[in-house]
C-alpha cells in the first residue's frame, strides 16, 4: 500500500511541475508554430501574363523562391503584380513591417496554349501566336536556332521604340 501511495505522490508532483513550467512555455510560444494569417494558396499565371493579388494587410518584404520563374512589384502596401516569366513553380512570402508571415503561396507559372500553333520539322519545333494571323512567337522549347532569331528580332524591334519615343521632335 504504502508503494502505490509513493507512486501517487510522484505523478501527483510531475504533474504539478509539469502546469507550472511546460503551460507557461505553451502560453508564451515557445512551442508554437508560426501562424500564418491567410493560409497556404496556389496562385498560377500563364507565361508573359500578369495578375494582380491583393492582400488583407499591408506588406513590406517580398520573398520570391525562384525569381527566374516570375517577377513580383508591389504596387502599393496591398496591392502585388505577379508576371509569369517561365515555366515552373516556386513560393511567394510576404511579411509585414514586423517581419511576421502574413502571406504564403505557392506559385505556378503555366504556358499558354490560347491561339498557339506549333509546326513540328521532324524533331524542331516552331510556335506562332494565331489571332487570326499567325506571328512568330517566343516560347520555350522552340528550335534553338529558330528562337535565338526571333528574340534578335524582338531586341532589335524593342530597341527602335524605345528610341523612337526618346527621340526630341524636330526643330526643338
């Protein structure tokens, strides 16, 4: 009896040790997880699109996992631009002035197949954009030597612009 008794005493003391310096631990965070405000999401964007998200508070840093698949402005505190720059899949994080989690996302950048022929030389293939008149396009896995002169093309036309409009009006 007198064993049984000792036994209760010691659970009885574990017990109370155990309210008395693991509850507080509990209460303050030292076992939690972080918490995230708005819980994980898929967000996707198609290649060479944008799309805007809009957040419930105010963010201040912007932690992109893979920056080569997309790029990330905040516009304002609120208010983010996702463009879509290659195919893949990463994360978003956004953390407030405090530097806690207030959003997490998972981020897939998907290519788009609207109005997209692809013509098949054997094993090189060519895409166009066909709205209704086909154009040459740029997407990834297109023939080396078929996309590096589109690109050319591309630069060079993209070069003439921003001239162009840099340019001063005659006579001034």
């Amino acid at each position: 009896m007198k064993i049984l008794q000792n036994h209760f005493y010691i659970i009885y003391y574990i017990a109370l040790i155990s309210y008395f310096f693991v509850s507080p631990a509990y209460s303050s965070g030292i076992f939690e997880t972080k918490k995230i405000e708005k819980q994980r999401e898929e967000v996707r964007v198609h290649v060479d699109q944008a799309r805007l998200l809009e957040l419930e508070r105010s963010g201040s840093v912007i932690i992109l996992g893979n920056p080569s698949i997309a790029d990330i402005a905040m516009q304002s505190g609120k208010l983010m631009v996702i463009t879509g720059k290659s195919f893949g899949r990463t994360n978003l994080i956004v953390l407030d002035n405090e530097k806690k989690v207030i959003y997490s996302a998972d981020l897939t950048v998907i290519g788009s197949r609207k109005n997209v022929v692809s013509v098949y030389m054997g094993s090189a293939r060519r895409s166009f954009t066909c709205t209704p008149n086909c154009q040459t396009t740029l997407t990834t896995g297109d023939e080396p030597s078929y996309f590096e002169a589109v690109a050319k093309t591309t630069k060079e036309k993209f070069s003439v612009s921003s001239q162009a409009s840099s340019a001063k009006p005659e006579g001034q």
